[in-house]
C-alpha cells in the first residue's frame, strides 16, 4: 500500500473515531452530562462499575487510536505540501504532531482516571467520583474539552492548501469552519455548540481527504468530492 493510500486510510479512522464517539455519546453518557460542565460524576462510577469496560473502549477509539491514525496523516500532508509550500508543511507538521500527542495524552489519562476511580469505589464511592473528576478535567484540558490545536491545524492545513492551490475551495471553506469551531471553544459559554461545529466538520474534513487520497494516491489535490482539481 502506497503512502498516499496509507494517509487516506487514516484520515477515514479519524473520520470513524469521531462517528463512533458521538453515536456512544449519544447511547450511553448523555444522561450524565458527560463532556458537559455538568457532568454527574458519581453517575458516571457508577457506569464505570456496572461497566468497567465500556468507557475504556470509549476512550481507546477516540483518543488512542484516534492520536495514532491522527499523527501518521499529518506527516502525510505534510509531506504532500512540502512540494509546494515547504515552510507551511513545517508549520503543519509540527502542530499536528502537537495535537496528536495531546490527544493520546488526554485517552492516556482518562483510562487511568477509569482504572483508579474503580478501584476506589469498591470502598469509597464518593472519593471516587471526585478522583475520577478531577482526573477528567485533565483530560478535558489536554484535548477533551477544547479542541484549540486541532482547530489550528485543520485550518493551517486547509489554509496552506489554499495557497499552494492543492487542496479544494469547498474544502478549504469546511476546514476553516471547523478550525473557527476549535477556536471556539475557549470561550466557555459557546463550548458545547463550539464543539460540535468542531466534530461534525471534522468528520467532512476527515473524509473528504481520506477519500481522495485513498482513490487516487498520485493525487495532490483535496475535493470533497474526491475530484481530481
């Protein structure tokens, strides 16, 4: 399998970790706020005790494997804009692997937080909570909360596209869209919409890329319709 083939695949994982994050958000963790400020922590040990594996596997997907598919895209596109625009590449590269490593930090650290809330539950469940809580919130703040690296980093790239004319107008307009998102989610009172502008346009971004690199990987340009430019 060529590079360019390899990148595509990845991009469509990324595209896959984000799809399957929101459909567990959705199924499992809703009812206890999670990824909100108001998160139930308590209900979420308790989730955790009933089942000890589910929320690992959660943050296996869209964190560790995620980070992993994530970090070997970016040196992709970056070595796709190097042809054209090598100090943009450099800028790219180096946010990207930026982000990919906060990503797996933050999966890191919620599966520890998963791990030790556990085990202190058995004997006190309210120290549980506020471990798991506590530990939460460093997740959140590694990449789980704010999705300000990743936000730069789509928009870099799609900017860099742009003015190296590899990469397609519409998808230049998605990807500077859901870098705003990103960005947008310093500001606490426009976290929650924010975010999910940040993770549906992701999921484009990410698909449109992967396909095309994965159909044509001579190809140099990204269309969201997988179009050669």
């Amino acid at each position: 399998m060529s590079f360019h083939r390899i990148g595509g695949l990845c991009a469509l994982i990324c595209a896959a970790t984000y799809l399957f994050g929101f459909a567990f958000l959705v199924m499992f963790l809703m009812p206890f706020g999670y990824g909100t400020a108001k998160v139930d922590a308590v209900a979420v040990v308790d989730f955790i005790a009933q089942q000890p594996g589910a929320l690992t596997l959660f943050n296996c997907v869209i964190y560790i494997l995620n980070a992993l598919a994530l970090a070997v895209l970016v040196v992709v596109l970056a070595a796709m804009l190097h042809t054209r625009s090598p100090a943009w590449a450099s800028v790219t590269r180096g946010i990207g692997l930026i982000w990919a490593a906060l990503v797996l930090g933050a999966g890191m650290i919620g599966n520890v937080a998963i791990e030790q809330s556990a085990h202190l539950a058995i004997a006190d469940p309210e120290g549980a909570a506020q471990l798991w809580q506590m530990l939460h919130s460093v997740e959140l703040g590694l990449g789980g909360g704010n999705e300000i690296a990743g936000g730069i980093w789509i928009a870099f790239v799609s900017l860099a596209g742009q003015l190296s004319r590899s990469i397609e107008k519409a998808t230049v307009a998605v990807g500077l869209m859901t870098g705003i998102g990103g960005f947008l989610t310093l500001i606490p009172s426009f976290g929650d919409i924010a975010g999910a502008i940040f993770g549906l346009g992701a999921i484009v971004w990410f698909i449109a890329i992967g396909v095309t690199l994965a159909r044509d990987p001579a190809h140099t340009s990204f269309d969201l319709m997988g179009k050669r430019a």
